[in-house]
C-alpha cells in the first residue's frame, strides 16, 4: 500500500462516472432526459453497435449558450438547481448536474447545440473530458450530442458490456418506455442507420401503445382512470397528499412468464420500485394463472415534495414519503380497470385447490378444436409414449421426437421381493431410480409408486418435464427435432425490443423444430413448431420464449438453446390437476426410469419424494 494522496482530476471523474454511466443505455437515459428537460419535441437517437461504437442523440431544445457550454462539462454543473430547498421538489428529470461530466470523462465527445437567439451554432469536442477543440458552425436550433467510444479509457467497465445484441436491447427498451411517458414528444431510434422505431408526438397515446405493444395488444389495453358515475375511481386524495394513477393494463387473458412487463412513471421518471411492482401483480390476484404476471403501463403523479428522487445517482429509485399511501392507490386503481372490463373471470379461490378448479384452457386451430391438455386415447393396457406427448387420434405425433420409447415393448417389471441390500439415500443427481410399481394418482397431480425399499410420491408435472427434457435435447443433438407444419401460421406481435430478440434467435428456434418468419414490423409469421408440442397455442408458446430469452443477460448460445427448450418442456408438459389412467401412469414411471437425471425437472425442482420403508416404520413407531 502506498502513502495517503489525492486522486488525480482524471481518476476521480472516471470513478464518479462509473457511478452515472454504466453501459451505452444509461448515455442514451441521460441525454435523453436532458433533451426532455430541454423542451424539446423531437428527440432522433442513433446507435452504432449497441451504442459500444457511437450513441447519437439530436433534439430540437433550447440549446446551451456558446459561454455555458464548457461549463454544462464539468461535475456538479447544472442549471436546473439552484438552492437546498430545490432539492425538496425536483421538477425535472436530471438535478445532479453529473451526466454530461460523467459521459465526457469516459468517452470522446462531440456537442453541437444552438439556442435559439443565436445566430450560429457552436461544436465543442471532448476527449476524456478534456476540451480540445472549439469552433463556430452552422446548425439548427436545438443539441446534438455524438458520444463515441464508450469506455474507451476503461477497459474494466468495457469488459463488462454485454453483446452488442444485449446493449441494443436495453437502448430499445429505454427509447419506447420513453416514448410511451411522452407522447407528445415525436421519438426517432435508428440502429446502424435503421429506423428501428418511430413515434409521430402528436401526442396520441394509443397511437404509441400500438407501436410499443403491438397493435392487437395495444388495442385491448385496458385504460386506468376513468373515472365512473360514482365517482369511484377518483383520485386518492388524503390531507394534503393527491395521487393520481393513470395508464394502461392488460385484460388478465394477456399475461407474460416475468415482471418485465411492468412499467412504471412516476412524475414523467421511469423507475424501478419492487413494491409498487408487487402492488401492480397484487390487483391482478385469482386473475392470473400461477407463475404469469401482467402487463402494465402506469404513470403515477404526486405533487414533487412528496417523492425524493435523490436516492441514486442514475435516479432511477424513488422514495415516497407515504409510500402505503402510494402502494394503495397503485393497486386499487389497477384492480378497478381490471374489474370494470372482466368481473366474471375472477378466479375465486386460491390456494391449495385453485388449480384443480380452473378452468382448462383450450385453442382452437382451424376447425380442429384440441382440449390443450387432452388426454391421448389409451386403453388399459395400451402404452403411451410419454416423450412424444401429444399424440392424437390418428397418432399422427405418435414419437414425434423420433426416438424409440425406452420400455416400449419390454415387459412391466416387477419390484422384486425378499431381502434387498439397504440403499443409500436417493437423491444424488444422475443416479438411476429403481423399478417402480404404481399404486395410485393422488390430488391428481402425484403419482405414488412403490419401489424395492419404499415409496415414491412422483410430481407428474415435474417428472414429464425431465422425461421430455431428455428427449428433446437427444434429439436435438442428433438434428432429428421433427416439426410439424401449422396449417395456418399464426401471427405474433411483440414489442421492437423483443422483435430484435427473437429475431436474433430465430436460428437457433429452427434448430429446435420452429419455423418462426418476419412478417411486417414487430410482427413474426409461425410456420411450425416442434410436432410434440403442435396441439398448443403456438403464440402464446412463442411469446413465452421470448419472455425466457428477455430475463438474465448475455446470452450464450447454448444457455438460449436451454431456456427455449425447458420452455417448450414446461408447455407442453402434463400438467398438475390431470387425472391420468393407469396406462398413462405406468408409462410416465417407466419413462422417468430411463431418465439420466430423473431426480430433478429441468428447472431443478425434485421430481419425486421418498419414504423409506424404514422411515415408515420409525413414523409408526415400529423400531
Ligand atoms: P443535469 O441534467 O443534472 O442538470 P447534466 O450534466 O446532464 O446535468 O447537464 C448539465 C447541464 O447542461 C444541464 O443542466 C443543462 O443546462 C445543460 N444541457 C445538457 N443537455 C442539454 C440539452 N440537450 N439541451 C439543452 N441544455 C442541455
Ligand atoms: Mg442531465
């Protein structure tokens, strides 16, 4: 260690931006909340490479003064803060005066801004953050700022970037949840050159939720407060405190697999609040299956002393000073839209039973109407090929995977009696179960099987998860996935971050037996889908995928590859609540034998619990 000094300017300015800008995305939030706060109406935002090459943001604002313009560089510069007491009521976006510093320092940067009493414009460039170079031009009124070579002086933080897929991604995220909290404001996102998103800012919000959501799903938006005859639905108003929610939920037959879909404003600041996030999924409770969350748009607004927004530097946490108060009106607004359009689908009950009571869903494809989760016609002693579950009528799918059935044709083993070795305990991943006997369905949703030293609770969902798991990844191994044809392909729209997912994906989908297409703007042509999975709703399958690939980051190939495969499992999979004949249990139990790893479901969950007959005896008392 050595002596006690000063940071140099350089090093204290790089260690303040990293606090500030952590990847191209968090430029394009900075600029584009100055363009905000600037008044501008226009705002064109240009990436190269994710925005790892260059991020460019253009608006038509009141510009900066030639003599402010070095100073608007420096840290803790700012013009929309003046004294403490401002601090207690922050009317725009940026207050902290860092953004412009912090980009400067780690970048190379050029400004070209003109207010609108000048005559010309001035261009400023930056390197590090040191000025070197200052000239007089010809502009338009209103900044451009080009930043290039994001990090390009910090090597720690550009090995931290995701792919450029990923950056892009969370740029195209940032720009439409922008655009949606400014309607007004016409906003232009270009990839490469390449409109990848535009908005008119004429200020039609419904106009913005088409393009953001996609038209069917933005049309069926169900709208938060309006406020009805009873006035019921006004504005939470206690002592001194209004809050007023506004925005957009989907009808609860729209949901998706994460929280993404869940945005938040709060005063015209998008923000990340886990509680206001649970208060959203809270008023959608008994509408939603388990494990499905909304979609939801909601801008609350509270007079400005009530929320701190000076919790983190890239002011994206708030604070509320009532934050129950807030939670409240959040999820009795976002419950009361819900109510208004759909009273009859609340599910009632919850808990244990609340599954086995729901509805089934079921699709209708062409004239063929298929009970999702129909069961295959088998007779008693018939076998049922649980790998290629989905086998209808005329056994069309029967081994759609391609691969023999373990025990097709092998006589049912029988525990075998007398003496046994004692065995260790069975949950040690990899190692085989032994034979088992079925003794019966349970809740139907566990099987109880009896093994050489013990029973077997089996969690059927679980178990064909890992039996098909199994298959599916065999035979992509082998490129023998067969995929069926839809003898209508179906649409599915998706928001333009997710488009540039899954397009991103779509190779790897064909490997896995999809033929998914581009077909117009944010929206993708299903072709076919893997034949084991055919009888299930092909959109719904596909925008779970997508909603797979959005969660966690960096995808490499292989762990995409996973994620669509354990989704496409999970889908097609028995479910719980399915009563299943002794043929189908007896080839399920068979299947999970033959299993390499039949201990756990893809996701890790166990697929069985175990009773020793020895545990059974010290439970009654036997020892
Ligand atoms: P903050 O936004 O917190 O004030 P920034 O570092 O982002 O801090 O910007 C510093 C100052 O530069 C702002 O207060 C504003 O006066 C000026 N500024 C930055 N961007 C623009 C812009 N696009 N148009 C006009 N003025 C701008
Ligand atoms: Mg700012």
């Amino acid at each position: 260690m050595g002596m006690i000094h000063l940071l140099s300017e350089q090093l204290a300015s790089q260690i303040a931006a990293g606090e500030v800008i952590e990847r191209p995305a968090s430029v394009v939030k900075e600029l584009v909340e100055n363009a905000l706060d600037a008044g501008a109406t226009s705002i064109h935002v240009d990436v190269r490479q994710g925005g790892r090459e260059s991020i460019q943001v253009a608006d038509n604002g009141r510009g900066i003064p030639a003599e402010q313009a070095e100073l608007a560089f420096r840290r803790h510069a700012t013009s929309k803060l003046e004294t403490a007491a401002d601090l207690a009521a922050i009317y725009t976006l940026g207050f902290r005066g860092e953004a412009l510093a912090a980009i400067a320092a780690v970048s190379q940067l050029t400004m070209i801004t003109r207010p609108v009493e000048a005559t010309a414009g001035l261009r400023l460039v930056l390197e590090a953050g040191e000025v070197v170079s200052r000239e007089g031009v010809g502009a338009p009124v209103g900044t451009v700022m080009a930043v290039d070579k994001l990090f390009y002086n910090m090597p720690a933080r550009l090995k931290f970037l995701k792919t450029i897929a990923t950056e892009k991604r969370l740029i195209d995220e940032l720009v439409t949840k922008y655009a949606l909290a400014y309607p007004q404001v016409g906003f232009r996102l270009t990839h490469n050159g390449r409109v990848t998103f535009q908005t008119s800012g004429n200020g039609a919000l419904r106009g913005v939720l088409g393009q953001v959501y996609g038209a069917q799903l933005g049309r069926s938006l169900l709208e938060i407060g309006a406020v009805d005859e009873d006035g019921e639905g006004a504005d939470e108003a206690v002592g001194e405190t209004a809050v007023a929610v506004r925005g957009f939920v989907a009808p609860p037959g729209e949901h998706r697999a994460n929280r993404q879909q869940i945005t938040l404003f709060v005063n015209g600041r998008w923000v990340k609040d886990k509680s206001l996030t649970y208060a959203v999924i809270q008023a959608y409770h008994t509408f939603l299956p388990v494990g499905r969350y909304p979609i939801a748009l909601i801008f609350i607004e509270l007079p400005a002393d009530e929320v701190d927004v000076n919790v983190h530097p890239t002011k994206t946490e708030v604070r509320f000073r009532e934050p129950r108060r807030v939670f409240g009106a959040v999820q009795k607004r976002v419950r009361a839209a819900i109510l208004a359009e759909a009273p009859v689908r609340d599910l009632g009950s919850t808990g244990m039973f609340a599954q086995l009571t729901q509805p089934r869903p079921s699709w209708r494809r062409g004239e063929n109407v298929q009970e999702a989760f129909e069961l295959p016609e088998a007779g008693e002693n018939q076998r049922v090929d649980w790998g290629g579950w989905g086998t209808n009528a005329d056994g069309a799918l029967q081994g759609a995977l391609g691969l023999p059935a373990a025990h097709q044709n092998a006589p049912l083993p029988m525990p075998q009696a007398g003496e046994l070795a004692p065995r260790p305990r069975l949950d040690l991943a990899g190692e085989k179960l032994p034979i088992m006997r079925v003794v019966g369905q349970i809740g139907a949703s566990y099987i109880i099987t009896e093994g050489p030293e013990g029973l077997f609770l089996v969690d059927q969902h679980a178990a064909h998860e890992r039996i098909m798991y199994e298959k599916y990844l065999a035979a992509h191994g082998q490129k023998r996935v067969v995929s069926q044809t839809l003898v209508a392909g179906t649409a599915v729209q998706l928001t333009p971050d997710q488009a540039g997912l899954l397009e991103e994906n779509l190779p790897t989908l064909a490997a896995l037996g999809f033929d998914v297409e581009p077909f117009g703007p944010q929206t993708f042509m299903i072709r076919a889908v893997p034949a084991f999975i055919a009888t299930q709703d092909p959109t719904r399958l596909v925008a779970d995928v997508v909603a797979d690939l959005e969660r966690g980051d960096a995808p490499t190939r292989q762990k995409v590859e996973d994620k669509i495969i354990r989704r496409v499992c999970k889908t097609a999979s028995i479910k719980q609540g399915q009563v299943l004949s002794r043929a189908e249990m007896d080839a399920l139990i068979q299947q999970l034998e033959a299993c390499q790893n039949p201990h756990t479901c893809p996701h890790g969950r166990p697929t069985l619990i175990y009773l020793s007959v020895s545990q059974l005896a010290k439970e009654f008392g036997r020892t």
